[in-house]
DNA sequence: CACGTAACTGAAAACGTTTACAGTAATTCC
DNA sequence: GGAATTACTGTAAACGTTTTCAGTTACGTG
C-alpha cells in the first residue's frame, strides 16, 4: 500500500508538495505528481489526515433501533446527503439506553466531525452529555434539557395530532381513545396534547380509561390495545402516536375480532408498508423520513462549515410537514 | 480534551509508562495513573491508535440500501455482535452498484480493519476489488468470482425453495408461477433452480410464460404480477423470490381483484411486517435476519483475531436454516 | 560481596499526513 | 540594473499513540 512518500519519491518532489497538490494548491510539475499518484493507485490514509487535521469527514448517527423501518429509513437519508460531500456514517444503535449513548460517543467522538442523535432522554444529563462533546449535534424528533442548544430536526407533530383530531371530529366521533408515547419525549408529549387540546376545544373529552402512554415500541401497543379491548368503555375511535405501537395495536385488535372501522375507527401517526392492503387500508399522517434525514445532515453538513470558517450562526429549529393519508380505517361511528 | 501526555504529567511518569498500563501490562504506579485518567476523563485518540496500530476496531458493512428492512436487520445483527468486542460499524448503501462499493471501500479501507458486503455484482471484477483490500471480507448472500477467496454467510436458499415447491406441490398446484430475483445472484439462481428442479422431479413444469426474472425490488415484483394477471395463463400458485417483490405483487394482485387463495396461492421467500394481518395472511419462508448478522460478524472477529496470531483458516461456509411458515395465502386450487 | 537476571523505566522513533518557516528563483517595477 | 514581490520548494515539526532499545534498580544465588 503506497504512502505519500512513496509518491514524493516517484515524482521526484518532496511530500510537502504532494500534500500541497493534494490540497489544491499549485505546484511546477503537476502532471509527474498525478502519474504517479495514479501508477501507485496511493489514497491518503484517513486515520493520519484525521490525527492531524482534527477533522475526519464522518458523521456519527445514534438511533434508538436501526432495525426500526423508520429509523433505517432516515439513516438511509442522512448518508445520501453527507455522501455527496464526501462524508460517511458511523452508526449505532442505542435501545434508547442513556448509557449506551453516552459509551458509543465517548469512543468515537474523536473520529467523527459531529453527531446526528435521535436521543433516548429529554434529561439534562443527555444535553450535558451532547454540549461536553464540543462537535456539532443536531437533535432529531426529540430534545434534551431546557436550552435551545443544537439544532434541531422534526416533523410537525402538532399539524398532524391536529389534523388527526380534526378527521375524527368530521367523521362524528365524540368517545375516543388515544395510545401515546413516552410524555418525556416531544412527539409523545405534543403529538398527545395537541390531539387532546383540538378535541377539548369542539367540547370533547378524552376519558382517562380511554388514554394509554408507553414506549413507543409494538409490544405496548399490543398491550394497550387489549386493555382497551378489555375495558370496553364504548370508544368508537383510536388515534395512535406511531406506526411501531400501532402495528401492535392491529394485532390485538385483529386477535380479538374488532373490526375496523365497523366498530373501531383507527387512525396513526406515520406510515408502514403494506398498510394500503390491510383488510382495512390505515388512514395515516405520514412524514417524509427521508427529507428528515436530508435535513438533519443539511444542518450538520452547515455547522460543520461554520466551524472552519469561524462563523457564529443561531441554532436552527427545522419542522418538517406532515399530511393526512385517508384511506379507509375511519368511518362514522355507528348509530346502534 | 486531554491526551496521554497531559495524563503521564500528572500522574509523574513517561507517555510510554501510560500506554503500557492501558495495554495491560504492569506498571509501578498505577493507582497515580488510574486517578489521573479519571481525573482528566482521557481516552485514547482512536485515529491516533488506528494510525499506530493500524487496528481500528471498525468494520465496513456495505448493504444494497440500509433503508430496507432486511438489511437494516442484518446490519443490526452485525452491530450487536462486533459491539460486544468493542468493535464499532460503518455503514453504507451500495444501491445495487460496484462503482459504489469501490469507492466507499477506496476512501475508507485504511481506517477499518474488516468489511461485510451484500456485494451487488457476482462478478470477478468485485472479486478482485475484494481480494485487493487485504482486509478480511465476508460476503453475505451473494458471491462473487468462482474462487471461494471469502467467508461466505446465507441462508439455506435451496432448502427453503425445497420446501415452497412442496408445499405447493402438496395442495396439489400443478400450473405455477415463479418471480424470481438476478439469476447471477445466488439466491436469485439457487432459489428459482431448486423450485423449479423440485416440481420437475414431481412430474411439474413451469411453463416460460408463467416465469419472471428481474430486480429484487418491489416495483418489479408489481409489474411481474401485473403481467401475469394480463396474461392469464390459468396458473393456481405463484412463488415470489423474496419478500420485497412479494409486497410488490401483493399490491398488483389487490389493485386487479384477484382472490388470494381463492383464485391464486401464494408464496414467498422471506417474511415481512404484518404478513399476518393481511385478508389472507401470507404464508413464507422465514429467515433469521439477526442471526445472519451474527454469524457475519462472528466470521469477521475471528478472521481479524486470526491476522493477529498469525493463524491460517480455510475459508467458511455458513447456511443458516430457513423455515416455512404456513399461514392463509395457499389452498388447493379450485376444482372449477 | 559479586554476578546474573528479572522487572520496570524513559527517550526516541515509528505510523502517514499537513503545514509553518526559511530559502530560492523568477518576475515586475522604478 | 537593483530592489521588491510573487510563487514555489524542501525541511522539520506537529497531531496522539505505541513500542523498541538502552538503562537502572531490585532480587536471588553462589
């Protein structure tokens, strides 16, 4: 494997001048340096361009479950946008484990040039954890702490809880239940008070037996359903706070007979494959995960350029919109 | 951020003294080490390490598209395994082309120590670009070249295209329908080979008509579906190469009306998310997605370990067991 | 006590690259 | 022609870590 001074010696200049060439500058004999860069098929070595720049052209993403669709989904946007400015990944998945996050970061912190982190707290420890790391991080879905210290990539949560609670109140339902995630957790909080606040300002309640927080995982969905099921209380309607608890709550729903929408009109936040060819297609508010990903690395890919260029710029809040997908898990509730 | 120097200073003996201690050898004043390390919060610079050592504890994992879920799967697989050695991954997207994987593996090769490749070609060219990395490689799925110059992991293609045709065979099909993926690829070929050899055997031919050869993709799984139906050559049973294709057909299968297993069985390779929610839940051949990871990643540990104790190992050749999940989408084929 | 050995130490060099500084040659201007 | 400026060069040091080699100290044995 050739080096630079293998080159240098081949052109018959010093290695300075290769690097120099390297970067862009001018040198005298160009075309013998590019030959022999080419006869001896040399690339620089990252590991020593990164020890002594301090900058290594790599971007660590933290997710909760890379195998999660959505999550695999809006790493596959982030790498399409560091890559064409010639940075790639390195990612890890955190379980939505503090620890872990905090283990993979302060082992690889000082490889990477900053972080893309869909972080497993909101806590104060995380944000202490995140501004201790002295790269650019921009946050995505979810904060940490109180100051607006990264920047931050989401989708609209509110636009879509509002949308969500606005379908089912044209539709006439007026006894709903809602599945929602972790409160600690910005779509679990917002996308759960806003669904609750637009059906509290058309004068309806959603009754505590009929509200059910947890992970955002299938097998809480799965369980929240059948309580549901179990508590027979007469809602005519649920809205679920993502595809993962809502592929579970399909599950039971499907295990205990309910139909949908006959007897249970059933509307989630995102999307998932195949939930066009279910026996009832889901009417879902669905988020582009990929333009969220493109966005998340646009801000990194910036903050980055800000650092070499000496640039101050305020921290960036982006929202990405969201649309309702009607299709034909929601009906009117029935009259009997 | 401290450095080894900062740590050997305040602990009152040389740099060299530092890095003896970390790398488990005894030193003499090891608790003024141990307290300085924690005092200051050192670690150890892994580009300088990498550059040293020219070990990095990185693995290069390059998969057709990380937004899958199949191999956001595998690549999951692969992380959990390396991680417990203290190995991290890099990833990226290949998008079914080996200039991609050229140049991702060109511009990182130097700061990883092994690579895990969905290769998208079967070809000597990607051959010889792996064997030219002097890394240790795995291949997964898919081989490359006729020389066995890598570790290899799969799954028992022809053990599961064994059991579809069977199954098939068994309710009694006769006139069936195959889509299956690049016959260059190995379990586009094994798969479509042993399906097709297994009814032979059984007195059953699968007419030209009734076969359709392309991309392991879901639009070309749509179009394959769409031509058959248009082509309506009385075929009873289709068996789907794997499970993206397979989502493809089922949308075309559902958008033209036809009754699965009505009018049509079906049968896939691989499994998917809520298969079992479907009007007709599909019946497959599940595989271990995690475990194949494993299994990749374990290959690799034991190649790198191998490079550092200077042991020779013949190549290996893993095949993990598939196994057929029955579920509603295959009946017998109606008598009328 | 003298000698040999074991255990540890620190200085220096290595890994591959970038770049500051001093030097040289060529060009431009007065 | 001489001085100033520009454009390029190579040497040496930097980045943070590991490890070789020479040196020192302590211990055991005859």
């Amino acid at each position: 494997m050739a080096n630079i001074h293998d080159v240098a010696q081949r052109a018959g200049v010093s290695i300075a001048t290769v690097s120099r060439m390297l970067s862009g500058e001018n040198i005298r004999n160009r075309a013998a340096v590019e030959g022999a860069i080419a006869e001896l098929g040399y690339r620089p070595n990252a590991s020593a361009r990164g020890l002594r720049l301090g900058r290594h052209h790599t971007i660590a993403v933290i997710v909760p479950d890379i195998a999660n669709p959505y999550f695999a989904t809006l790493v596959r946007g982030i790498e399409e946008r560091v890559m064409t400015k010639g940075f790639r990944i390195i990612v890890a998945s955190s379980d939505e484990q503090f620890t872990a996050e905090r283990e993979v970061l302060g082992g690889l912190i000082d490889a990477v040039d900053a972080v893309a982190i869909v972080p497993a707290e909101a806590s104060d420890r995380t944000h202490r954890m995140l501004a201790d790391l002295g790269k650019p991080v921009v946050l995505i879905d979810r904060t940490v702490g109180d100051d607006p210290e990264f920047d931050l990539v989401h989708v609209d949560n509110a636009g879509g809880a509002r949308m969500a609670a606005e379908h089912l109140l044209s539709l006439g339902h007026r006894r709903i239940g809602i599945i929602s995630g972790r409160q600690e957790t910005l779509p679990g909080q917002v996308r759960h008070k806003v669904f609750l606040d637009t059906l509290s300002s058309a004068g309806v309640q959603v009754e505590p037996e009929d509200t059910k927080i947890g992970e955002f995982t299938r097998s809480f969905g799965e369980r929240a359903a059948q309580e549901m099921i179990a508590a027979n209380t007469g809602i005519t309607a649920v809205f679920v706070g993502n595809n993962t608890m809502a592929q579970g709550a399909l599950l039971s729903l499907h295990a205990a007979g309910v139909g949908i929408p006959g007897r249970l009109s059933f509307l989630c936040f995102d999307d998932f494959d195949l939930a066009e060819l279910l026996p009832s297609p889901v009417t879902v508010i669905s988020r582009p995960a990929i333009a969220e990903g493109h966005a998340a690395a646009d801000l990194l890919l910036a903050r980055i350029d800000d650092l070499e260029t000496g640039r101050q710029r305020k921290f960036m809040h982006k929202v990405l919109p969201v649309a309702l997908t009607v299709r034909q898990s929601c009906a009117a509730p029935a009259t009997s």
